[in-house]
C-alpha cells in the first residue's frame, strides 16, 4: 500500500496531533481548577475573616454585633414598615368615611329647621296644592258672570251672579292667599317647637348623665366606707339604689331623644332616622318691650283672622246693596242680607277680642316665663350648694347615705326643671311673635 508521506513524515505529524490535543485539554483542565480555587479562596476568605478579626479587640466583636443587629433591624423594618403602611392606610380609611359621615350629617340650626319645614312639611305642601286648584277654579269660573253688561241684567239673579258672585270669587282668592299665610305661619311655628323639644331632650340626656356620675361617686365612697368597717352595709344598698335609678332615667332620657328627634324629622317631612347635628339656639332673655296694649293694636292690625271677617262684611254689604238696587230690602233676601250684614260686624268684633284674649295670654305667659328662668336658676344653685354641704356631712359621719341620695336627686330634679324653663321661655317668644301676627 503505498502513502503520500513517508514513515518518518507520518510519525512528525502524529506527534503534532497528539500535543495539539494534550494542550487543549490541559488548558480547559486548568482553568476549571484555577476557577475552582478561586471559589475555594472566597470561601476561605470569607471563613477566615471573623477567625482572624475575633481576636483582635473588643471594638471589633462590638462592631460586628452592632452591624448583625442593625442588620435585623433593617431587615425587620422593612415588614414593618408594610405593615405600618397597611394599618395606617385602613386607619386613615375610616377616618375619612367618618369625615364624610361627619360631612353628610346636616347642622341643623332653629333658622334651618324653619326653611326645611317650609320646603318639606306635607300639610305645607298639600295647602299650596290647594290654593293652585283654588286659582285655576277662579280663572274658570270669574270671566263669564263679570263680563254680563249691566244693561242686560234684568233680575236679581243676574245681579246677584254678576257683583255678589264677582265679589265672593274675588274674596275667596283673598282667603286664599291669606289661609295659605296662615298655614305657612303654623309651620314655622311647629317647627320652632319641635327644634326646642329636641334641644331639650339633648340637654335632659346630659343631665340624666351627670346624675348617674353622682350616683356612681356616691357608691364608691360607700362602698370604701363599708370595706374599711366605717359604714354599715344599708348604705352600700342605698347608694346601689341611686345608682339604679339614675340609670332608669337615664336610659328613658335617651328614648326621649330618640323620639324627639322622631318627631321633628317628621314635623320636617324628611326620613324619620335621618341624624342631624344639632345646634343648640335659645331666645336671648330680654323684658319685653311692648305694652300689653301696644301688642294688642299690632295684632288687631297683622292678624289674618280679622282680615277674614272684615272680608266676609264686606261681601254681605256688597249683596245688600244688590238686593236694594234690583230688588227690595223690604223683601226676605233683603231681610236675611241686612241680617247678615249684622252677623258679619258681630263676628269681627267676637274676633277682636278672641286675638287680643290670646295676645294678652302670651303676653302673660312670656313674662312669667322669663322671671321663672331667674327663679328656677336661683333654686338650681342652692340645690347644688345642698348637695356639696350634704357630702362634706357625710364624709365627716354626720349625714346619712340616703340624705346624700335625697340631695343628689333633688339637685337633678333642679337642674331638670332650670332646662324646663328655658324651653318654656324660648316657646313663650314663639307664641308671643306668632299671636302679634309676624
């Protein structure tokens, strides 16, 4: 078999296969180890470097906690701070539905209880429904017996249909209007008694409250007396019953709230648990200026029932003089028109007194109301002195448990009748504003 290359050439050639291949694998062989060593180093680097540091000094083993603790510390904040986010977060949630509660739940002053009633109230609202039909019934009914020439009129019917019926038409317009006045003052009024009914409950509560403090002081002063051998145990049994009805009122102050609250939301015309934050308004104290008499004019002269009567004089005049000008007085109908002009002037001077009766009691009843302030603050004070005279007793062992009780209540009952009234004065000036006619 014959070859290109020679014997000797062949042999030169395997030798440079053989440590071209040598080389390669030694070359990959060395750089796994030298990375394998250099692995090996890190790790005996990162081994050897506490070893050799611990002996060194105190600082450094300080040093070192210092750093592993600051270390937990970082890495503990950090969940923490999650954490603290996340609450603060769900924290600030409720707040801020709170302060939209807050901002939802209306302030309800007296001025705002006045206008919502007079958007709301139903009875207000079924008497504008009223006085609308009433005005569309007259523009019906007016054109066609008023627009009847005079010269056609040739019976009393007629005469009667075109000015007595004009002059009623026109009339019941009048009342109208006026009854509609009366109906909206009724509701500013109701409204002002409803807002004040509910300002006492609020401040009812709140003494209910002082008085169960009271009962629970007086109970553990009793209470320490009789551990300590000083008191016998009737009095603990005494204090206890204090505390209970003190407790009982309290808890019937609070339904009061409930239904005052109740009833003016449904005075108002608004959902009935609707909440509203109340506040509180009262009429300032002052004599009144006025003269009984002085009030009594105003009234005679603002006062929508006269204007009523004296309308419905008018009217019965109105039909006399239709009878005597297309008929007779002489005859039935004028008899009965000529009493009826006379039933009329009776029935304004009937109301006349009937306003200036009711003027003279809210005069009456506003006066009283405002020296009863003074009277019922007077007795207020001096049940509070009485009560603190008749604790310091019995802390010296000379008054009894049930003395102390018999001095808490009737400082609660002082305090209750002081806020009664202040409600009877602030509706007495209701009433006065509302009999003179404003």
């Amino acid at each position: 078999m014959n070859f290109p290359y020679s014997t000797k050439k062949w042999m030169k050639l395997g030798m440079a296969a053989f440590l071209t291949t040598a080389i390669g694998v030694g070359t990959l062989t060395a750089s796994a180890n030298t990375t394998e060593n250099a692995a090996n180093a890190n790790n005996e680097a990162a081994t050897e470097t506490p070893q050799s540091d611990a002996p060194a000094t105190a600082e450094g083993t300080d040093t070192a906690e210092e750093q592993a603790a600051a270390d937990e510390e970082t890495s503990a904040a950090q969940p923490t701070a999650v954490e603290n986010t996340s609450p603060a977060n769900t924290a600030n949630t409720p707040a801020a539905n709170n302060s939209a509660t807050s901002a939802a739940v209306e302030d309800l002053t007296l001025e705002r209880a006045i206008e919502q009633a007079l958007e709301t109230n139903v009875t207000l609202e079924n008497a504008r429904l009223n006085k609308k039909n009433a005005d569309i019934n007259y523009r019906l009914s007016y054109p066609t017996p008023a627009k009847m020439p005079e010269e056609a009129i040739e019976t009393l019917s007629a005469a009667q249909a075109k000015y007595v019926q004009q002059e009623t038409q026109d009339l019941n317009k009048k009342l109208n209007e006026l009854n509609l006045a009366v109906t909206e003052s009724k509701i500013k009024l109701g409204a002002q008694q409803q807002y004040y009914d509910l300002v006492y409950a609020m401040d009812d509560l709140e003494l209910k409250k002082k008085s169960l403090a009271r009962a629970q002081a007086q109970l553990k002063v009793a209470q320490a007396a009789f551990d300590v051998g000083t008191k016998a145990k009737t009095d603990v049994l005494q204090a206890e019953m204090g505390v209970a009805s003190a407790q009982a009122a309290l808890v019937s102050a609070e339904s009061a709230l409930e239904i005052a609250r109740m009833n003016l939301n449904d005075f108002l015309g608004v959902d009935l648990n609707k909440k509203w934050n109340i506040v509180p308004e009262h009429k300032q104290t002052a004599k009144i200026t006025k003269t009984l008499e002085q009030a009594q004019q105003e009234a005679l002269s603002k006062r929508v029932e006269l204007v009523q009567a004296e309308g419905e004089l008018q009217l019965a005049e109105v039909n006399v003089q239709v009878i005597e000008k297309y008929s007779a007085l002489s005859t039935y109908q004028g008899r009965i028109a000529r009493n009826n002009v006379e039933t009329a002037k009776l029935a304004i001077e009937e109301q006349k007194r009937a306003v200036s009766k009711e003027v003279a009691q809210a005069y009456f009843n506003l006066n009283s109301a405002l020296q009863a302030i003074e009277f019922q603050k007077k007795a207020m004070e001096s049940a509070a002195e009485s009560y603190r005279l008749t604790n310091l007793r019995y802390e010296n062992g000379l008054a009894t448990t049930l003395e102390v009780i018999q001095a808490e209540e009737e400082l609660a009952n002082r305090e209750n009748q002081y806020q009664r009234a202040i409600q009877t004065y602030n509706l007495a000036v209701v009433n006065f504003d509302t009999a003179l006619g404003n």
